[in-house]
C-alpha cells in the first residue's frame, strides 16, 4: 500500500512537471497558435482571416507575458491590466470576422468574461504564482468550452432523462479537467480549491432553491 501511494505521488510529481515545463517554453506566438486554432474549430474561419488573426493575438500574448512578469506576485494589478489589454484586441478581433461570427464570438466572450472572473479569484484565493497562472488559464477556458458546448447540445432537452445525461456529460468533463488542474497545484492550494469548489456547489443550489 505504501508503495503504491509513492508511485502515485511520483506520477502526480512528474504530471505537474511537465505542464509546468511545457507552459513555461511556450512562446507568445506559440500560444497565439493554439487560440487561433481554437477560434477556427470554433467560428469556421477561413485561411484569410486565420492568417490575420496570428499576428494580433501574437501581440496580445506578448502583452499578456509582460504584465505578468511586471506583476508576478500581484493578482489584483495583473487581473486589472491583462483585462485592459484583452478588451483592446477583442475588437481587432471582431473586425476581422463577419456578422455571423462576431454573433458566435460574443458568445465565447461572454463565457470567456466568466472564466476570467473565476480565474482571478483563483489567483488571489490560491496565490498562483505565475508558472501557474501561465499553467491553469487554458485549462480552464478549455473545460468552460467543452461544458458550453454541452449545454447547447442539450438545450432543446425537456425530459428528465435528457438532463440528467446532460449533467452526466459535464460531470465526466469536470473529472478529465480536475486531474490537470491537480497537476498544478501544491497540497494547499488543492485543498483551497477543493472549499471554493464546496462553495460553488453550494451557490448553485442556493440559485435552483434547492435545499438538503
């Protein structure tokens, strides 16, 4: 048993590691790859508008990477810069799309904006440093896609059944992304995120009138 429990020690070791390693070598026009393929998946985009967007959002991570290295131990002055920054090249952004897509990039703006908030509370209740924040912040704008897109799979739904699948789904999406999320922080910080987790839990049912 003991055994067993430092192996999986040393894999969780080694998991966070690895991310951490592999968010540090990634450079501002490595990370603006990674979106703009996002985007496309997400908008359709064409090759025109792909080859427009890499340029910008190459600049706006590279703004991004200065203000954290500027701020590395204040989350509050990061959030408030970084939000400045985003704001500005979101409409670089909208300029380059057509109606239809900018109607469909709100959306992600929107779930984007939520994601956000929750991540600055993060940064300030865990004390993220910014390896970590580098770290976390694709992790969860990943999993707040996956789960959007879930809900408007299921938004025609009406029978108990279907939403109970629905929830099913999500569930399964929160587990994957926990573990990657795990492999980042320290014992502490998991057992900060474990509570604000609770509290959330607890909001929803709050928000649904829903009692024990």
């Amino acid at each position: 048993m003991r055994a067993q429990l430092l192996k999986a020690v040393l894999v969780c070791l080694l998991v966070a590691t690895s991310v951490l390693a592999q968010t540090e070598s990634k450079t501002p026009a490595e990370k603006a790859s990674k979106r703009v393929d996002r985007l496309k998946a997400q908008l359709n985009l064409s090759p025109e508008q792909t080859a427009a967007l890499q340029p910008i959002l190459e600049q706006e991570m590279a703004e991004l990477r200065a203000i954290r290295e500027k701020h590395p131990s204040d989350a509050a002055a990061r959030s408030k810069e970084m939000k400045t920054v985003r704001e500005r090249y979101e409409g670089q952004i909208a300029a380059v799309l057509t109606p239809e897509q900018q109607a469909e990039w709100s959306k992600i703006k929107e779930q984007r904006g939520k994601t956000v908030e929750r991540f600055a509370e993060l940064q300030s209740r865990l004390k993220l440093t910014p390896e970590q924040s580098d770290a976390l912040q694709p992790i969860l704008e990943q999993e707040a896609e996956e789960l959007r897109g879930i809900k408007e799979k299921h938004a025609s739904d009406t029978s108990r059944g279907d939403k109970k699948n629905m929830l099913s789904e999500m569930k399964g999406v929160q587990e994957r992304y926990e573990g990657q999320i795990a492999a980042v922080l320290t014992s502490n910080q998991m057992s900060e995120w474990k509570k604000i987790k609770a509290e959330r839990r607890e909001e929803i049912k709050q928000s649904r009138g829903i009692g024990y």
